[in-house]
C-alpha cells in the first residue's frame, strides 16, 4: 500500500514480551527510489490498539455486521443483528 505521499507503506503489529497483555501497531514507509528502506511514519508512530482480551468481541462484532451487510438489511436482518451476542469465555 501507499501512503498520500505515494511513499511505499507497511503496516506492522507488535506484541510486547515484558508481560502486558496489549497489541501495538507501528506504520513505516519508504520513499520512491529508497530501495525499500522503511523508517517510522511520522504522523502516526507506535501506538496501543486494543487488548488482546478485546480481539475476540471484535472479531465476533466483525462477524455479525458483515451478515448483516450481506443480508437483505430487512427488519428480520436487523433485529437478528442486534439481539447477537458473544458467549462463552474471552
């Protein structure tokens, strides 16, 4: 992917080893003609995205606004939407 600069970008995600349960994203890019040299973005940097405890209620949300997306978006489609819930343990 590219950035707005046309710069060459990656996207990258860490996982702290020093005990903290949080995943962490950095976005690097690299300039046309830089021979694939990533370096930071600075706009965005390193940041903290969520706990690897929320993952499982945002795949699971994920999930259910894509059927609903893929459904005929009635009332059925929507009531069935909203009345979904994650069970069991996260």
């Amino acid at each position: 992917m590219t950035d707005l600069l046309g710069r060459l970008a990656a996207l990258g995600q860490v996982t702290p080893t020093t005990g903290i349960v949080e995943l962490w994203e950095s976005v690097h890019v690299a300039e046309p003609g830089s021979g694939g040299t990533f370096r930071p973005h600075p706009s965005v940097g390193h940041v903290k995205i969520g706990c690897v405890w929320e993952l499982a209620v945002t795949r699971h949300e994920t999930q259910a606004w894509t059927r609903f997306l893929q459904s005929a978006r009635d009332g059925r489609a929507k009531l069935a939407y909203l009345v979904d819930r994650l069970t069991g343990a996260v």
